[in-house]
C-alpha cells in the first residue's frame, strides 16, 4: 500500500474524513478552507465535472488521484467516488503523496 493511501486510512480513523457527493458538495459550499477534495480517476465524467466546477467556484483545493474500489476498500465502503479531507496537517502530505 502506498503512502498516500495510508494517510487515508489514518484520516478516516481520526474522523477527518467525509465520504460521498452529497456530503462533499455541502461541505465546499460551507466551508472551502482547510479542505482536500478527492475524486477517484475512475468516477464517472459527470462527478468529475461537478466536484470540479463546485471545487473551482469557491476555490477550493482538489486533486484527482486512486481507484473507487481502492477507497471504499481503505475507508470500509463498497465504492468511494468522492471524498473530502478535512485535516490540516493530513492534507499538504497528501498532495506531496500523489
């Protein structure tokens, strides 16, 4: 396992970690600062173009990186397009990970 996805895993654990479209779209819209938006490489092209758009209204910080399955392995769901990380310190090494 790679270095980023274990950042994840310990992300998750803390609780800095939110899973799923919805949640995530709220979470930019409330409060873009000290967040790293997540889309896994495999989302569909219209999750893709959204979570961007959203992303890019409010400047916030995102990165396209990793594989559905991969995620919801690591976080303990089925499929993981989205999610955001909301830790301070987790994100500037995550960025470094890619």
């Amino acid at each position: 396992m790679n270095k980023f996805y274990g950042m994840l895993g310990i992300a998750r654990k803390a609780g800095k970690v939110i899973l799923g479209y919805d949640t995530t779209v709220s979470l930019i819209k409330s409060s873009s600062k000290n967040i790293l938006v997540v889309i896994a490489s495999d989302a569909s092209e219209k999750t893709k173009k959204n979570i961007v758009f959203e992303c890019e209204r409010v400047n916030c910080e995102f990165l396209e990186y990793g594989e559905k399955v991969v995620y919801g392995k690591i976080l303990n769901k089925k499929e993981v397009s989205v999610l955001a990380v909301t830790d301070k310190n987790i994100i500037p090494y995550l960025k470094n990970n890619t």
